[in-house]
C-alpha cells in the first residue's frame, strides 16, 4: 500500500510537503502541487480515511445542508449551479461532499449541533435558511466552522458568500427608469429572506435618486414560488392598470407574473415590461425571452468551498465575499 513517504521519495521533497500539497495548502507551488497530485495518482496512492479522522480527529468532510427544498423548485437550477461550484472545488481537494436537508419543522425537533455530529462533517455550508429558522440562530452561535450562502452575517467561525442584491436590483430598477417607465411595481419575495430586505432596498433606491414616488401598494410579496406570484400578479394588474413595469426579485417570480399578463391579455413588453432576478437557465427560453439579473451562481458556490476549507485549515480568509451582477438585456422590457 503506498504511503506519502513512497510519494516523498519519488518527488524528491519531504513528506511534509506532500502532505501539505494534497491537503491543499496554499504555501506549496503550484508546480510543486500538480508534481505530487500526478505521482499519488500514478502509485494509486489513496489516504487511510478512517485512521486519519482518528488521528487529526477530523473527518475531511464538508456539508451542504439546504434548507426548504420543495417540488416548486424544479425549474430553478439555482440550487444545482451552486452546488456544482462547490463541488468544482471540494474535487481538487480530498474533502468529501455530502448533502442534506432540512425545514423549520425538522430545526425545533433536532438542534444543528445533533445534525452536524450525527452527519460527522467538519464543516457546513447552508443555503436557503431563512431569518426565522431555529437553526440560524443556533449556527452564528456554534463553534462549528460554516459559510452562510445569501446571508450576510458573520463571526469567528461563520462566514459567508452573497451577491450584491441591493446593486442588482438597483440595476434592475434603473434599467427600466432609463426605458421611460414610472409605474413601476416590484414582486418581492418574502419577509424571511436577507436577499428580499436587500433587493427592496435597492429598488427603493433607484426610485428615490429618480424622484418617483414610492407607492407601497405595488409592492407585493410572491413568495418565490410562480404560482403564488401568478395569483398575486393578476390581483396586483387587475387593480392597477395604470402599471408599466415590474421588477420581480426572481425569474421563477417573473415567470408568474408573465402568466398573469397573457391571462389578462396585457401584452409583455409593449403594455406591461417585467424584469426578473437571477438569470437561471430557463430565463432565455420563455416568450418573451426575459430581461433579468444575472447572479455567477457557480462562483457562489466555488467561492463559499473555498472559504469553508480556508477556514478548516486555518488559512486566513475573507470571512464575507459580495459577488457582482450583470444586467441581462432580452425581450420582456421595452420603452415607454
């Protein structure tokens, strides 16, 4: 069975350096490191994972634990964009990734302390928690190290990645102000979300350095979900006919919304412009193409592994990481 010490030789470095370069630490070079990478896998070298968790008392492995996974998300591969970047980076590492879920109800019947050692993960990186969550509470708390995706709180042991959501629906808000529109009413998503507080923010923003007023009515809430905001969306038109524009705070919201419209025989872009937030794949495939925010959802996720594993290895580290947008210009917005 090869050893590290068989790796050393070879390579002709100490068996520091090689366990240092396979556990990715940054003071190896990174010719040094693909030298090392090649020749373990060359002498089929694999790491006794059982006696190196009895020893390090780790278990070189890391959690991804979602929070409200339901049939609605189908059509979002936000989820799955993020965790793809996270296991682009956990692959070059030897961390492994397992996955796991949970809701409000299952929080008040096991603490996240219980979870995560029943789950013997080295660290967690949550997503989809909302502001009420029991576990939210529990996990700025801990002494587990963890990244919060979409969460902009952090301590000595939390960390986090988000997109920069007030800019975003700035952006958004903007766009459609610079296309003529002053009626313009936003589909938030709901009061439990950082990313919702954020978003109306920045719509409230643009509004505000444009000297339009705000009209509180036309803020509605579609819980992120494309039904919810279908049945909200047509309440909202329907009484409001005299709106030209919605910025909704998610492309599954959009979707809704852009159902509402055609049901009502409003005509999307040339009676009624809709923009959306998050640039998910179906966003360029609906009629018509939809004008939205683009998130790097992939980055998201890659940016919050490498964090985590920074944090595991002592590795200094940013702690909270803002990730741009980009303004996605289809066919849903026209001028007014």
């Amino acid at each position: 069975m090869t050893t590290i010490k068989d790796i050393a030789k070879v390579a002709g470095v100490s068996v520091t350096t090689v366990s240092r370069a396979l556990n990715g630490y940054s003071d190896v070079s990174e010719k040094t490191r693909k030298k090392i990478e090649l020749i373990a896998k060359e002498l089929n070298y694999s790491p006794n994972t059982l006696a190196r968790s009895l020893v390090m008392n780790k278990s070189k492995t890391i959690g991804l634990l979602i929070s409200g996974i339901h049939k609605g998300m189908i059509k979002d591969d936000f989820m799955v964009e993020i965790l793809a970047g996270i296991d682009d980076y956990v692959a070059y590492t030897d961390y492994d990734l397992i996955l796991f879920s949970t809701n409000s109800t299952k929080q008040r019947e096991k603490t996240y302390s219980q979870l995560i050692r029943e789950r013997k993960v080295d660290g967690v990186i949550l997503q989809g928690m909302k502001t009420e969550d029991p576990y939210l509470k529990e996990v700025v708390e801990s002494d587990i190290p963890c990244v919060l995706i979409d969460i902009p709180i952090k301590s000595s042991t939390v960390g986090y990645v988000t997109t920069d959501n007030v800019l975003g629906a700035k952006k958004a808000t903007e766009y459609l102000i610079g296309l003529g529109h002053k009626n313009i009413a936003m589909m938030n998503g709901h009061n439990f979300a950082f990313v919702s507080q954020s978003r109306l923010e920045g719509y409230l923003e643009a509004l505000n350095e444009a000297d339009i007023a705000v009209n509180w009515e036309w803020i509605v809430n579609g819980e992120f979900e494309e039904s919810v905001a279908e049945r909200v969306a047509t309440y909202l038109l329907t009484k409001n006919p005299e709106i030209t524009a919605i910025f909704c705070a998610s492309d599954l919201m959009a979707f809704g919304t852009m159902k509402a419209a055609k049901n009502l025989g409003i005509s999307v872009p040339d009676e009624l412009s809709i923009i959306g937030f998050d640039d998910i794949l179906l966003a360029s495939y609906v009629t018509p193409p939809l004008t939205t925010i683009a998130q790097d959802k992939f980055e998201m996720g890659y940016q919050a592994a490498k964090l985590l594993l920074e944090m595991l290895e002592n590795r200094e580290g940013v702690h909270g990481i803002y990730l741009d947008t980009e303004l996605k210009v289809r066919e849903s917005t026209k001028s007014r």
